[in-house]
C-alpha cells in the first residue's frame, strides 16, 4: 500500500511538472484527486487493512493529496500567466500603424453654386419654394400667358408625358403655384431641374438647372428688380460687379429684361469665360405680366411685381471657369474632385 501510494504520488507530481496547459492540469486533477481518481480509491479500499494501520495510511493519503494539490495549484497559476502572456502577445495592437486614409465627400459644384446663390437670396428676405418636376402643361405654359402657338412649346422643346403633362421646362410653373396658394406680398425663390429636348453639346443638355424668383406686393416696380439684381450680383461675383439690363422679351413678363453681369474673372475686359464679350449672360427677368397675375386671382390694379429665372449651370462654369455643360452631368470623380 506504502509503496502504491508513493508510485501515484512520484506520477501525479512528474506530470503536474511537465504538463503544458491549464487544461492538461484539470485532466491530472480529475485523474488523481477526483470522485473516482486513483487516490480516492485508496481511501476507499482502507476497510481492507488492519484497524491499526488505517490511521498512518489515511494521513500519508492525505498528505499526498496535499502535496499534489498545492503542485497543481502552483502550476496552474504559472501556466495560466503564460498563456495569458501569449494572448496578449498575439491580440496586441501597433496604434502607431498610420490608418488608412479615406477620400473626403465633395457637393457637387453646381450644388456648391446653388447653395450660395440661395444664401444670396435668403439674406434679402426670400424663402424657398419647391415645384414638382413633372408638370401641368396650363402652369408650366398656359397660365405664364404662353400661347398655344408659341414657339416654346413646340415638341422640339418640350418633353411632353401626355397631352396636359410636360418635364418643366422652366422653373417659372412654380411662380404660377405660388401666388394660387399665396396671398401677397410674396418673396420666393425655386430651385430645379429644368429639361428641354435639345441635343447636347458643349453649351446645351436636356438638364440643367435654374432658380425663379417672384416678388409681389403692393408699388412694386423695375427699379426693385434692380436693385434686388444688382445686390445679388455684388454678393455673388464681389463688389466691383456690374449688371446690365438688354431689353427682351418673355410671354409672362412685361417689360422684359435679360441681364449679364460682368465678368468675374477678366472683371469686363473680354477672355475666354466670357468669350471676348466682358459680360455673362445669366438670367432673364421682368415686371410681370397682368395678365398672368389676372390668371392666378392677383388683382393687377393692387399689385405688381417681377420674376426672373437665373441658370445655375451658367453661374456655376463662370464661377469655376467650365466651359463645357458636359462636364457637370458626366459624374466623373476625376472632373468633380477639383472643386
Ligand atoms: N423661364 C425663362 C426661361 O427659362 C426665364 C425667365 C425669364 C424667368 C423671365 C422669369 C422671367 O421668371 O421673368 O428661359
């Protein structure tokens, strides 16, 4: 029995040394000490012995347990310190390893360019009205005192959906929505997308973009369109800018204007954005016409007012020195990253 039991003692303590892991040392445990482990089944087989040697083997059995206890416990901590060692090792993060650099989002420029023409607009007292898309020919036409024979609205120009649906081909539809659902005095302005049937080149595509404007109140006259003008112009292209009205003519306006600014980048000298002339042609403009007025239930004997139509694509390749409309519909990150 003495010698049986320093065999499981010599065997327990040789492997508890040489076992690698944590989970190695549970094994020895279990093999050892557990309910049916070699040590347990000496306790068990006493009855077997002498009544007088039961004593001295009880205690050398538990002296052994002790012993190989303590050997466990003692390597179970070394190893679980290794093996936490190694994980840390293994999970550890190098923070000086620069990150990888990810390309910044830009707005689109004629995005930019709106924005700051709106900023223009909200500063003197506008708000910003929104028109669908998809239009009723009367508002896109009729009702802006546009004729049935009108050059404007023939099928080389209009994208038509049926008969009484058109793509806007214009942003003034939104001046006739307007005053249908607002009384005077009325001071918006209405972004969009505008769409003609033209063939693309570097100066036309069947999209672009346009801002109206609509001011009506009581003794509204040609000299607010003006000044309204002139002071957008001055925040837009800096204060040495000038505006210059040309006499023209638009069905909803009366008297009609068109308007250039001088040119922003030669400041009126003549160069390639303003092709040689000094001035950039950006918007057409007017006193609107009675009977449009008449048409959308606005007395004209009480109120007058004026519109006008800005093209942002226009305002966008001056700004930034594009001379090809293409170029802002292409979607090309390599064109688009420059601004
Ligand atoms: N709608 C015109 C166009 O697309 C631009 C325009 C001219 C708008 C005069 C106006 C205006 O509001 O008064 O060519």
């Amino acid at each position: 029995m003495n010698e049986k039991l320093s065999i499981i003692r010599e065997e327990a303590l040789a492997a508890v040394k040489a076992a690698s892991s944590t989970a190695e040392l549970n094994d020895i445990r279990v093999r050892v000490l557990g309910k049916k482990g070699e040590l347990t089944a000496i306790l068990r087989s006493m009855g077997s012995l002498a009544p007088e040697d039961r004593p001295k083997v009880g205690q050398m059995v538990n002296e052994a347990r002790a012993e190989i206890e303590s050997a466990v416990e003692a390597r179970t901590a070394a190893l679980a310190a290794q093996e936490r060692d190694a994980r840390l090792k293994a999970e550890a993060l190098d923070v000086t390893i620069p990150g990888k650099k990810r390309p910044l989002g830009k707005l689109h420029p004629l995005t930019q360019t709106y924005y700051e023409m709106r900023d223009i607009f909200v500063g003197m007292g506008f708000t910003v009205a929104e028109g669908p898309e998809v239009e009723y020919d009367k508002y896109n036409f009729t009702m802006l005192n546009i004729p049935k024979d009108h050059p404007a609205r023939d099928m080389q120009d209009t994208f038509y959906v049926n008969d009484d649906i058109v793509l806007r081909t214009h942003t003034s539809p939104v001046q006739v929505r307007t005053m249908l659902s607002q009384k005077p005095p009325i001071r918006i302005i209405s972004p969009g997308r505008v769409y003609r049937s033209d063939d693309v080149d570097a100066t036309h595509s069947p999209i672009f973009n346009q801002i109206e404007g609509l001011v009506i109140d009581k003794g509204v006259t040609m000299a607010d369109l003006r000044g309204v003008l002139d002071v957008f112009a001055k925040e837009l292209y800096g204060e040495h800018t000038k505006t210059r009205l040309r006499p023209s003519y638009f069905p909803f306006t009366e008297p009609s204007a068109e308007v250039d600014l001088s040119c922003m980048a030669c400041g009126g000298k003549g160069c390639r954005i303003c092709k040689g002339s000094g001035w950039i042609e950006i918007l057409g403009s007017g006193m609107v016409n009675p009977k449009v007025l008449e048409m959308c239930g606005i007395d004209p004997e009480v109120y007058s007012g004026f519109a006008f139509g800005i093209g942002i694509d226009r305002v966008c390749n001056a700004k930034f020195g594009i001379s090809d409309i293409r170029l802002l519909y292409e979607n090309d990150l390599r064109f688009l990253s420059q601004f």
